[in-house]
C-alpha cells in the first residue's frame, strides 16, 4: 500500500493524497467489473495499473488479481480510506 500526497494552499488548504493497493487473489474485488463495487464514498477512483498498462476505471473494465487500483482522496480521509480499500482488496468474504 503507498500514499503520495499533495497541498495546494488557496484561500483554505486543501490536501489530496492518492492512494495505491494491490488487489489479491480471491478478494472482493478480483473478477469484479468498476460498476458493481461499492466503493468509499469520499474516494475517487483514478486508475488501475495491470503490468505495464494503465487503464482508465470505467464502469465495464474488470479488475483482476494482481492490478493496482490507484485513489484520490482528502488527506482528513486517508485512514478511512486505506482500511475501507484493504478490506476490498485483501479479504474474501462479502457481508
């Protein structure tokens, strides 16, 4: 799991991070096309990387074990984020 953030300062600051998770096998997302996941709602999903390639996620494209899915979020969120991710990266069981 990475992290990069970024701040731009304006009138108030507003911090961005993107956030990088690998998907495992047998997981929530693995086999899972980008429309029928429940995502995080303060996330926003900006690609996924699968080898050299990078695809842009529309809502048919299939993530599979071993992609990367990348996200960007406010920095307040990260924790959040992160743990809500894990759980669709890392486990198997659907609740």
């Amino acid at each position: 799991m990475k992290s990069k953030g970024a701040c731009k300062n304006d009138e108030e600051e507003q911090c961005k991070t993107l956030i990088e998770l690998a998907v495992n096998l047998e997981s929530i997302l693995d086999g899972k096309r980008v429309k029928e996941i429940q995502w995080p709602k303060e996330c926003l999903i900006v690609s996924i990387k699968r080898g050299e390639k990078e695809i842009i996620p529309k809502g048919e494209v299939r993530i599979k074990a071993g992609d990367y899915i990348v996200v960007l979020c406010e920095a307040s969120y990260e924790r959040e984020i992160k743990y809500a991710l894990g759980e669709l990266c890392y486990k198997n069981i659907e609740f």
